[in-house]
C-alpha cells in the first residue's frame, strides 16, 4: 500500500461516520471503523480478508457486485435508503441505509482502492410506517375511553375500604425495617439489599453508599435512576444470575476508584439469595468487604520482584544457557539482539550461535568453547571477547562474553551458562564520528523528499474534506425533513397520551401478520413488562392465567376473523414469571382490515380492576411480608457471618448471637457478663476497650476499635474488630454494635512483614561476601600470589551462584505469574529421574536415611524432565529440612490406573490440618512451636504446583501431626492414541 493511502485510513478511523477501504480488486477489506462494524454486526478482525468471503449474504444481495462495477468502471455508486438484510444473531434482519461507494484514482486515473461510507436509517423509514399506523389505531381509541371512565369510578370507590385494612399491617412492617436499617448501618462492611425484580435498593449502610458513589437519597429508588449505565449493566446481569440460579455469587478483587479520594480501593463483593416464602428469590444481599490493606501487601512483594529482575536489564547484560546434552540452547531478549536475531524466534547452537559468530573470530572462539568444556583444562571457565554478526540486521557488534560449564559426576558436559556484554560503543566510537557528516548530508536530502510527500498528502486531504463537507450537508437536510414529520407525530400523539393518562388506562396493538404486541408504559406495567415495548403474541398469552388463556385466544380469534369481526371485550388474570397471580385486567379492543377482508391490525386498551377483586388476597400478602421481613434480618446477619451484640451498662449483661458466641468460644447460649469477655480479652487491650465504650457513650460517636483475645477453650488468639454505640436518649443503657474476626488480615500482615526481612537478609548476605571479596581484590591484588586470587574470584564466584538462585527462585515465580514458563514436551521415565534423585542425596546427604521403593517396569510420561525433577528435589530437600536427623526418607513410584504417583514420606512432627490447607500458597511458611523456623521464602511447593498443574498432573500432601508426612504428585500415563 502506498503511503498516501496509509495516511487517509488514519485520518478515517477519528471520522464519526461508517466507513471501509477495499484495497483491491477482489474486494479486500484494507481498513474499516468501529462505526462500520457495528452496521455490519461483527466483533472479529475484518483486515486483509475479502469482502465476498466475509459476506455471502452480500454477495446473494449483489453489493459485491456492485464494488466490483465500481472499481472497473471508476464510477462512484449512491443509494438512498436501500434495504439491506443484516446477519445478527445468526438470522437475516432487514435493515435500510444511505451509502456510497467512492472509487480512488491514482494520476493515470486507474482505481487503486474504494471509499465505502454509510449511515443506517431504519429508524426513519419506521417513524413513516408508525405516523400512518398511529393515525389509524387513535379513532377506535377514542370511542372506547368513555366506557372506561364509568367502570375507573366504580373501582375508585372501592379502593377506600382496603386502605384502612393496611395501616395495621403497614405499623408492624416499619418496626421490622427499622431494626434491619440499625443493623446494617453498624456494620464496618458494605451491605446492600436490592429487589430482585424492580432493582429497587431496599436498605444500604454507608459503606454499601460510599462504593456506590450515591447517599441515602438513593436508597428506595431503582438502579437505573441513580446509578451510571455501565454500574446499571452489570448489577441487573449479575442479580438476574443469582435469581436465576438461586445461588450466591463471589466476585474478588473488584476494583473501586472513588471521586475525592487519590487511591484505589478493592473489595471482595458477595450475592446472596434471599427467599421468600414461596421459595423464589425475592432480594439480593451484596455483602462487599474491603480487602484493600490485604492487595496492597501482595502488590508490595510482587513490586520487590520487578526491581530483581530490572537490576538484570539495567546492567545491559544478555544472558545463555546451553543444555549441552539435549543441544539446547536459550537466548534472553537481550542475548538475541545482539546476535541480531528476532526476538520472537527460538534459537539452536548451530544455527544461531555458531553462524553468528564473525568469519574472522569463529575458529577462534569454538576453540575456547571446547577448551572449557575439557574441566582438566579450564575448570568450566569461559572468558572471550569476539564479534557477532546480527543474522536478521547484518550488524557487526563486539561483545565480551563471560561463563561457566557444569559437568556430570563423570566429568562430562551437560550445562553452560553465562552472560554476553555489548561493547560495540566503545569499538565504533572513532567510526561514527567520522561518518557524521556524511549521515547529516543524507538526512537533509531524505528531509527534502519527505517534505514534498508531505505537501501532495495534504491536497488529497483538501479533496477528502470537501467530499465529507457535502455529505454532511445532504445529512443535515434530511435530518430536518424527518423531524418537522417526527414534531407533528409527537404532537397528535401528546394529546393522545394525555387523555389516557388521565383514565389509567393502557393501549396496545397486534400486528396479525407478524403476531408481535405493542403496547404502551401503563399496558406493560399492567402485564409486569420492565422494558420490552415490542412483545411476541405467544409471549403475551403465556403470562395470562391458565384457566383464562382458552377464552381469550378464542375471544381474540373471533374478533380478527373476516367472518365474525366481533368486538372483543374480556376479563382475565394475568401471571407474574412464577406463575403466580399478577393483576386482573379488563381489555376492550377492535381488529381493522384491508380491502381483501384480511385482517391488518388488532388494537384497544386495558384497565386494572386488581383492586376490586382482590382485596382479600392483598391483605393477606401484608401479613405473610411482615413475617418475611422478620425471618430476612435474621438471614441477613447470618449471611454475612458478622457476630452482633448488646450490652447493658447497669446489669452488665452482654447478650450474643451464635456467631458472636463462636469467636469468643462460648460453648452455652445464656447472656454472658463483663468478667466474661474480660477474662478472655489480651490484658494489655482493656483499658482501651473501656475507654473506647465509655466515650462513644458520652460523645455519641460510633466506636470501632481492633483487639486481641484468647479462646480458652482451644488456646488459640485471635483478632477482633468491635463496632457499636449507644442506644442515645432512647435507652441510654444499652450500648449495640457488631463482631468481625480480623485475625486472617492481621495473619497476611505479619506475613508480608516476615517475607520482607527474610528476603533482605537472604539478599544481603551473599551481596556483602561479595562486596568483601571486591575490596580485597581492589586494593591487595598486586601483592597476592595467583593462587590466593584464583581462591578469592572462586568464592565471589560462590556467592554470585548463590544470589542468581535466590534470584531464578523469583523469577519462576514470575514466569508462572505470567504463563512464560517453558515446559519441553518429551517422553520420560519417571524411574530413571527418581532413581537420579536418590543417588544424588545418597551420595551428598549423610544426616538422613534414604529408601526408594518402586517398580519393575513402569509406563512413560510426557512433560519437561528438568522441571519434574525440580519438584521431587524440592519435596526431599524439605523433606531434610523440617525432620530430626537420621530419621529415614523414602521416595516411592506407583501405578495407578491412568496416573504414575510419585511419593515422599519422611518420620517428621507432621503437618497440621489448617496448614496442610495453604501449604501451596505463595510466601505462606508453616510456623508453629513443632516447626521452627527455617530460611527458606515459601515458594518452593508453590512452584512445584504449578510445575505440576501445566503437566494435567495433581499435587498434594497428606499427614497426621507426630506421624510424618507424605506428599504426592501424580502425572497422566502417556498415550499413543
């Protein structure tokens, strides 16, 4: 594509217009906007396919042909609304529009591409249609509304009896509310209840309000009304869901930018059904807790990781490892590019290291390679300087390359690693500077051509924008056309509206030939519509009552019969989506036919007589909602699992409920006293808790303070977080609040804080070693014998090998994170690797017993070697760490079913029930008086896991305290179907 072209595609994808570029002459889509597919209904990437391939329903309408014609012939194409079948949903909907296809030329006036515009206006031939069908429906109306009037009078009169039937009930309700309203208000998380059907927010604390960016003005009024639209979307979605399935739905994590405030918060936000007593749900509790302390602690390790891994890039140094045996070799970003080759390509020894070697330095290096692969010879160093040439760019680059060749016990080769440093600057300082001017003389002359492309984009700009200007123009006119038609319609339809507001009454209309319903607001309400005011007649009938349904269909046939045509006027119930009865409703209607007898349409209206007949039925529902509101504060406490409590301060009787009761650990239901919860409060916190209580008394604040208790029962501490205050004048004894178990928060702090100091002093120790071994060197090195140095640059050497493993045990964590870890798929025998890993402890690991138990022949598996034996070394190594010395470790293999299993037990203390549940967490390190600490950062098992997870494996570990533990990991059979 020429440059030209390029540039008006960006200047089109900001026009506000649907517009696409066919670059060819088979019709490929070169660019189109967003506005362009949504006309054409797609989501999917549309470039460099053709037009015909993508739309074969085009192609049947012949707009393929008519590009083509276009592209020949050089003639620009216009239509006016054109009626177009669409593909949505999978089915062919007509839709209407004005387009235009514009072909551009080149000089030689040759078509290089085609300007496809369009706007759709279905809406404007609908308005037509419904001017004509509205003036036709607005004359039976008319004559229908004084019948209407009589029996609105009748029902009125009525009405006034049922009212005073209410107000009882009405007493007993609030009484109800009001306590739920205490609760929740007191609550330190957000709490919401929503209608499960109107939206409605029923009751919400402010914290519930803040997270919502609404006061309590908002409460008692529906979503749409107080909320944005995107907030609106996503509460119906996901309260439609619980409805629907009846079960509650966790969502963590969500993140909550508020207005006024300069950070993030997050919560983990819950909905729970609640019942009503017909058992379907009638609201939704969204319990919101604010997790935002908990993120930021994960946030802060994970930014610890990130400055690692920028202290490598910062250097400038690109990293290798050559798998010697398997002859494979692996490049990082930084590596490739000063080889030259793409950093998406994998790369091999031959092909990219040894081609990549300058000509006139290749002898030169493989020699010092194989001198380092011989360990009499080298020890393993390797130290060169050589030139590489970029195999994708030809650029020559000089390069200092450091490394280390590992051997097996039989003195072979397996592993080679190191570091490559650019030194081209330094090499071609002299040769740019002499290159200078030529560089700025070609510049100047590339500026030049520049400029004179620059000025011909321009004038194709000019052409453009007076193209749009006309459309735009054309656009503009018959816009005001459609509206002095759309302001007369609005104004016959206000005077209708006006007069049926005033009865209550609803209209609707059936078109016979397509059998949907169109009704208005008060008819759709009458039917317990929300928001469709185009319903299929099926539909219509199926939220009619089943004993009614025959008689209106067969009232309806007769009235759209050419051979009846008798009036319809009819009495039925309607059903809410349950099947429960909904309203009575009384429908008078009249069908209209062409000149053929054939019926065209079929309209009237419809009147609420609920009241009239139902005023039993009514009363009995107020009762039966007093008793749900009682039993939904209950569930609404639990649900939340906050404890609540109530204390009297001349009695000092403290009443709990269960969930109060259970942090505590009281075992009896009976009121407890002040000595009771004193006695298992941590001493160093009472003075606060009194105080704490005694001035939010006086003050009439709210009370929220954290502290530490014991339950005497079990021995463990926990964290609590008390809420409340007092009753004020009514009661000015009683002081009320709630109960959070904040211990897991408290938990993660300590842990985030354990994991910093761990992490700078594993870090510090080598760095300091090495920093030493520096220093001597730095100022000692021209007095000290070769072998006193050769010791010294072998020990920094030790400590430098010992930060890169603290570091690789970091950076797994991030390719897991990120899904980079590379996983090799080759067929393996789990006995040799288990094998292998017996050896290697038998001969290294005097402290302890070792026994391998397996099988005679065992089936292979797939999966990367290296990493399977990562994670046996990882159980044994803990396996050492964590048992007394000389107990016995075994490593078994087992066959079950589909799975190999491999196995270590050790006679360790065993692992507690609660640990064993987030023993894989990452950083989570077992700490209790049967387990002291030990260095290590917790990521060992979690790396394992996920080693094991990305094979189709499972992990895991089973024990009981005092009888050891064993962990596991199973790993599918390989199969050749």
């Amino acid at each position: 594509m020429n440059i030209t072209l390029t540039s008006l595609l960006d200047a089109f994808i900001h026009l506000p217009h649907a517009v696409a570029v066919y670059d060819s002459k088979d019709l490929n889509i070169a660019f189109v906007n967003t506005e362009m597919l949504q006309i054409w209904n797609r989501s999917d990437n549309l470039i460099d396919r053709n037009f015909g391939d993508v739309f074969p329903e085009h192609v049947e309408q012949g707009f393929d042909g008519l590009l083509r014609n276009v592209w020949i012939t050089g003639e620009t194409f216009n239509a006016q609304e054109t009626r177009a079948e669409i593909v949505i949903d999978g089915v062919r909907t007509a839709r209407y529009f004005d387009f235009q296809y514009l072909a551009l030329k080149n000089e030689s006036g040759n078509t290089y591409a085609i300007l496809h515009t369009a706007k759709e206006v279905s809406d404007r031939m609908l308005a037509w249609k419904t001017v004509q069908e509205r003036e036709a429906s607005e004359a039976a109306i008319n004559e229908e509304l004084m019948a209407s009037n009589e029996e609105l009078i009748s029902t009125t009169e009525e009405l006034g009896a049922t009212l005073e039937k209410l107000e009882f009930s009405y007493g007993r309700l609030e009484v109800s509310e009001n306590q739920l309203k205490q609760i929740i208000q007191t609550a330190p998380i957000g709490l919401g209840v929503i209608h499960a059907k109107t939206k409605n927010i029923q009751s919400a604390n402010d914290h519930f309000l803040k997270l919502l960016e609404i006061d309590q003005r908002g409460v008692g009024r529906p979503f749409p009304t107080v909320l944005s639209e995107d907030k609106v979307a996503l509460f119906n979605r996901l309260i439609d869901q619980v409805s629907q399935t009846k079960e509650p739905i966790f969502r963590p994590e969500i993140r909550t930018t508020l207005k006024g405030f300069s950070k993030d918060y997050y919560h983990n936000v819950t909905y729970h059904p609640i019942f009503a007593y017909d058992g379907e749900v009638d609201c939704v509790l969204i319990v919101a807790s604010d997790i935002t302390e908990q993120r930021k602690s994960i946030v802060e390790v994970e930014d610890a990781l990130n400055q690692l891994r920028l202290a490598k890039i910062s250097a400038g140094l690109g990293t290798f490892d050559l798998d010697v045996e398997n002859d494979r070799l692996v490049w990082d970003e930084r590596c490739k590019e000063l080889f030259g080759v793409p950093i998406q390509n994998d790369v091999s020894y031959g092909s990219d290291f040894v081609n990549g070697l300058h000509s006139e330095d290749k002898k030169r290096v493989l020699e010092q390679i194989d001198r380092s692969f011989n360990q009499n010879l080298s020890g393993g160093n390797f130290d060169v300087s050589y030139r590489t040439l970029g195999a994708s760019d030809g650029v020559v680059r000089h390069v200092h390359a450091i490394g280390k060749v590992y051997f097996s016990e039989y003195g072979k080769p397996v592993r080679f690693v190191g570091t490559v440093r650019d030194m081209s600057n330094e090499v071609k300082m002299l040769e740019d500077l002499t290159q200078r001017d030529l560089e700025l003389q070609q510049l100047n002359e590339e500026l030049a051509t520049t400029n004179e492309e620059l000025m011909s984009i321009n004038e194709e700009y000019q052409v453009t924008n007076e193209m749009l200007l006309t459309a735009q123009i054309t656009s503009q006119q018959l816009n005001e056309s459609l509206k002095r038609a759309y302001d007369q319609l609005l104004e016959s339809e206000d005077r209708l509206n006006l007069a049926i507001q005033s009865a209550y009454i609803g209209t609707w209309k059936l078109d016979v030939e397509e059998s949907k319903v169109y009704w208005d607001d008060r008819t759709r309400e009458l039917y317990g519509f929300t928001d469709d005011e185009v319903v299929a007649y099926k539909d219509v009938l199926k939220y009619m009552h089943e004993a009614d349904r025959p008689s209106v269909e067969l009232a309806i046939d007769k009235a759209i019969s050419p051979e009846f045509r008798e009036d319809y006027d009819v009495t039925f119930r309607t059903i809410d989506r349950a099947g429960n009865l909904f309203r009575w409703i009384h429908a008078k209607g009249k069908s209209y036919f062409d000149e053929q007898g054939n019926p065209t349409f079929f309209s009237g209206i419809v009147l609420d007589i609920t009241d009239a007949m139902l005023q039993k039925e009514r009363t009995d529902a107020f009762h039966n909602l007093v008793s749900q509101k009682e039993r939904k504060l209950q569930l609404i406490v639990d649900s939340a699992k906050v404890g609540t409590y109530t204390f009297n301060y001349l009695t000092k009787e403290i009443q709990f409920n269960d969930h109060s009761q259970n942090l505590f650990g009281f075992t009896s239901a009976k009121k407890k006293h002040e000595p009771d919860v004193i006695e298992n409060t941590v001493a160093t916190y009472l003075p606060l808790l009194k105080k704490g209580m005694a001035s939010a008394t006086a003050e009439g604040l709210l009370y929220d303070e954290v502290f530490q208790i014991l339950d005497k029962p079990s021995g463990e501490s926990k964290w609590l977080r008390f809420m409340g205050s007092s009753a004020g004048e009514a009661d000015p004894n009683m002081f009320y609040g709630v109960i959070i178990d904040v211990t897991a928060q408290k938990i993660d702090e300590k842990r985030k804080t354990d994991f910093l100091g761990i992490a700078s002093h594993e870090l510090r120790s080598p760095l300091t070693a090495l920093t030493g071994y520096l220093q001597i060197l730095e100022y000692k090195w021209p007095t000290m014998q070769p072998d006193r140095i050769a010791a010294i640059v072998r020990s920094a050497e030790h400590q430098t090998t010992r930060m890169r493993a603290l570091i690789d045990g970091f950076l797994d964590i991030s390719h897991v994170e990120e899904g980079e870890l590379h996983l090799n798929n080759d067929l393996i025998d789990l006995q040799d690797v288990v094998h292998d890993v017996y050896e290697t402890f038998i001969d290294t690991v005097k402290d302890h017993v070792f026994q391998l138990r397996t099988l005679e022949h065992m089936p292979l598996v797939r999966g990367d070697r290296g990493k399977i034996e990562q994670v046996i070394v990882n159980f044994v190594n803990n396996a050492i760490k964590y048992t007394p010395s000389n107990t016995k470790i075994t490593l078994i293999l087992e066959l079950a079913e589909q799975d190999v299993i491999v196995r270590v037990e050790d006679e360790g203390p065993g692992i507690s029930e609660d640990n064993q549940t987030r023993l894989f967490d990452k950083f989570y390190r077992i700490h209790s008086a049967n387990s002291p600490l030990i260095s290590g950062f917790g990521i060992g098992l979690y790396i394992s896991k996920e080693i094991v997870r990305m094979h189709g494996g499972e992990i895991g570990v089973t024990s009981v305290q005092g009888q050891g533990a064993t962990f596991w990991f199973s790993l599918p059979i390989y199969s050749v179907d």
